[in-house]
C-alpha cells in the first residue's frame, strides 16, 4: 500500500507518486512519432546493437513451436519485431504499454512489417498487467523500467505473468563506469540531447526528464536486488559500451 504522502522521482523533482504517470504519459504522447528518430540520433545508433544483444540473449525459438513473449512498455514495437524476426512460426509477441500514442505508432508500424499477424498490442499498466498468472515464456522490457512510478510492483507483476521455467529481460540506461567516458556522457546528456529533442520533436523538456531519469536509477547491484526481491533466480546482468546500458536477466523457476 502507498502511504500518505509518498513521493518519487520526476527526473531530478520529487513528486506525488500518483502523480508520476500522469507525468511520463505526457512525456510519451509527445515524442511518440519521432522516438525511433530520437533514439538513432541519442545513442548514435547504438541501441539498435543493445537490442540485438538483448533478443540473442532472448534466443526465441526458430521452430514452429509455440512461444509467447510479453513486451512491457514496448510500444513502438521495436523489441518485439525484432524477436519476432529472429523466431519460428510459434512465436507470438503481445506488446504491453499504458501509452495509446506510442501504441498507435507501433500498430502502423506492424502493418508496415507485415507482422500485424505475430504481434499485437494491449493497453496495460506495467504494475497491473491485465494477463492471468503463468501466461508467458518470456517477459522484456526495454528502456521503460525507469518510467514505472513503482518498480517494485512492476517486477512482481513480471514473475506473476512468467511461466515456470521463463524468462524475465530488462535493457535500461545504467552508470557508465569508464573513467572518462563518464564526463563525456554528462556533457552530451544534458547540453546535447535535450536541444536535439527540441530540434527534432519541437520538446526539450521530455528529453531533459529522460536525461534526468537515468541518474535517478538504480545502480546494477541495487536493481539486481530489486529482481531476486521479487522472486527472480539466477539473476545476472552485463554491462554494455562500458556502461551506458546494462542487460538484466533473471528466471522464473
């Protein structure tokens, strides 16, 4: 139960905890049709080499056996296209995100990859997903963990929804550990990317909070703690290009 009072996170503010969806939702109808754009120019295309990493460690079967992947806060479809073309004719994908624009523009793009028949989408809330218990041979989420007002719950709902013996695959931004690297990163977070976006999608603030977000989150270590707390086993993580993103794995047993 929340307590009276409780805040968290908004980027660098402390807000009502209530208050913080309302907040990202705001964000992501804003971006929605230039978020692809925006994280080609971010990341320099990199997070289209995360991705792979991320669906390679997915592995998703080739065969025509059934496989049902649910996509949390996938809304462009990006993660789920991915695995969808690195699989068999089993494999059926459910993209699960609480933003109807991002949602929108992930149809539309189905429907332009001919995939419509293999991925679908649902209106749902990361922390209330609308699937009954033991519904999925894998659960990822990509860059959207962050933006959960209440992780915690978030993660438990991942392990309700996950069969025995299925896996749980988180991508997000973590703490660059080069040294280096780092003041190079700060420096082109917070005076590169929040013009860019509003140069690009006309809105530097969105960008300013993603920039924020992304200090506000747990270091590895600690998130990895927040996945065992939920049920997770043989949790693991590895760091990519020296940091800037981390890939969390844990299993359902």
């Amino acid at each position: 139960m929340d307590q009276p009072g409780e805040t968290t996170h908004f980027g660098f503010r402390d807000v009502p905890v209530d208050d913080k969806q309302t907040l990202v939702n705001e964000v992501f109808h804003s971006v929605a049709r230039r978020y692809d754009l925006m994280n080609d120019l971010m990341s320099g295309g990199m997070h289209r080499v995360w991705k792979d990493v991320m669906i390679n460690t997915l592995n998703p079967p080739r065969s025509d056996a059934p496989f049902a992947l649910l996509d949390v806060a996938g809304g462009t479809g990006d993660i789920s296209f991915r695995a969808a073309k690195a699989s068999g004719l089993g494999f059926a994908a459910t993209v699960c995100d609480i933003n109807t624009g991002m949602l929108e523009v992930g149809r539309e793009r189905a429907i332009k990859q001919h995939l419509e028949h293999q991925v679908s989408f649902i209106e749902g809330n990361a922390e209330e997903l609308p699937f009954a218990d033991k519904s999925f041979d894998a659960y990822t989420i990509a860059f959207g963990i962050r933006n959960v007002p209440r992780i915690d719950r978030a993660l438990r709902e991942a392990y309700r929804v996950l069969k025995p013996g299925s896996r749980f695959l988180c991508l997000e931004f973590s703490t660059v550990d080069v040294p280096g690297l780092d003041k190079i990163y700060d420096l082109f977070s917070f005076k590169v990317i929040p013009p860019m976006g509003k140069a690009v999608t006309g809105d530097s603030e969105s960008y300013q909070y993603l920039v924020e977000s992304i200090r506000k989150f747990p270091k590895p270590n600690a998130f990895a703690d927040m996945i065992r707390d939920a049920g997770f086993a043989r949790m693991k993580y590895e760091l990519l290009s020296g940091g800037i993103v981390a890939l969390h794995s844990g299993w359902r047993l």
